[in-house]
C-alpha cells in the first residue's frame, strides 16, 4: 500500500492561484500538476477562505495554545532537571564538575 503524498504549502497555493484564474479545469491542472481534482477544489476554496487573514491588521494571528499539554511539557521539565541535578551531584566523585 503506498502513501498518500505530501505537497508543500507553496505548491498547493501555486496550484489554487491557476486554478483561481479560471483558465484551465480542474482535470486538467490535476493531470499537469500530478493529482486529483478533487485535491485542485479543496486548495481553491482553503484560499479563498483563507485570503481574508492576509489583510488581518495586527500582524498574525497568535498561536493557539493547548494548556494541558503545555502543563505536561512543564511537569516534564522539571522531572528532568531534577534527574540531572541528582546525576551531577552523584558523579561529582568520579571526576565530574
């Protein structure tokens, strides 16, 4: 079974902006650009949707943060730092700094 390719965020814009232009179907930049048509709509109508956010005043949008995972990172942290407090303070005998 093959994967499924991945394209680069670059090429699907270039892609939405052809197929924008109306110049060609939808087939047809799927067979020129290696793909379906399906794939050809689905960039077009994201750039459409998405080309409000161009002209947002303010400078990008922030990040979305997930508070959970960013209290697991931390608590990780700390559980490493601790390890290697400990790892210091016990190899110090053997010739550590």
């Amino acid at each position: 079974m093959s994967k499924r390719k991945q394209h680069a965020p670059e090429f699907k814009a270039k892609v939405a902006l052809v197929a924008l232009k109306g110049e060609e179907t939808a087939a047809e930049l799927a067979s020129r650009f290696g793909g379906h048509p399906t794939m050809v709509h689905q960039w077009k109508r994201a750039l459409l949707e998405g080309a409000s956010g161009v002209f947002v005043r303010g400078g990008q949008r922030k990040p979305e943060t997930d508070e959970e995972q960013v209290k697991e990172l931390q608590a990780k942290i700390g559980e490493l730092a601790v390890a290697n407090s400990f790892l210091k303070r016990k190899l110090k005998p053997w010739g550590g700094k």
